[in-house]
C-alpha cells in the first residue's frame, strides 16, 4: 500500500503531547542577572518583533501591548528552583522595572 503524505489534520494532532517547557531556550538569549531589593532578578529584553502578545505590567498595571519592546523577568535566587520561577515571570514595560525595582 503506497504511503500518503497528507496532513492528518487536528485529530492527529490533538493527540500528541504538549511540549514541556524549555529552560535551557528561555534564558539563553540576552539574559542577564540584575539585584534589586537584595534579591538576584534574570532580565531579559524582548524586542518589538518578538512581542506578539499582550501582557499586564506588574508595575504600573497598565497593558505592555503588542509591538511593545519590554522586559520579561523572573527570579534568579528562588528556593523552588528554576523551573517554578521561570513559570512565574513577568513582562514590564521598561521604564516601570528602572523605577519601581530602583
């Protein structure tokens, strides 16, 4: 029997397993350590291309929209290890993180 090459569509494609989280991608781009308030904080810049989104800052709790070059940023010391504090990062705008984490 010959081999078909079509696309099996959403069923097929609803079975598979969703792909876990991967640290190791997330923090290697242009991630840098920064201390504020005595705590160690990765920063990483997100560009206007790369924001696709939209996001709530938690610092002025305003929308960081679309289009919107910003800043994701998670703790770097945390005791439940990488993987909780990569999961519970925050996108703020850039000039809120200067501000409010001086």
């Amino acid at each position: 029997m010959a081999r078909s090459n079509r696309s099996r569509g959403r069923a097929a494609r609803a079975r598979e397993p969703h792909p876990e989280l991967d640290i190791e991608r997330m923090t290697a781009s242009w991630r840098r350590i920064e201390v504020r308030g005595g705590r160690e904080w990765n920063v990483q810049p997100v560009s206007e291309l790369q924001a696709v989104k939209p996001y709530l800052c938690p610092g002025c709790g305003l929308e960081v929209a679309p289009g919107v070059a910003h800043l994701v940023v998670w703790r770097a010391d945390g005791v439940l290890g990488d993987a909780a504090d990569l999961a519970a990062r925050r996108h703020w705008h850039i000039h809120c993180w200067r501000i409010v984490t001086q």
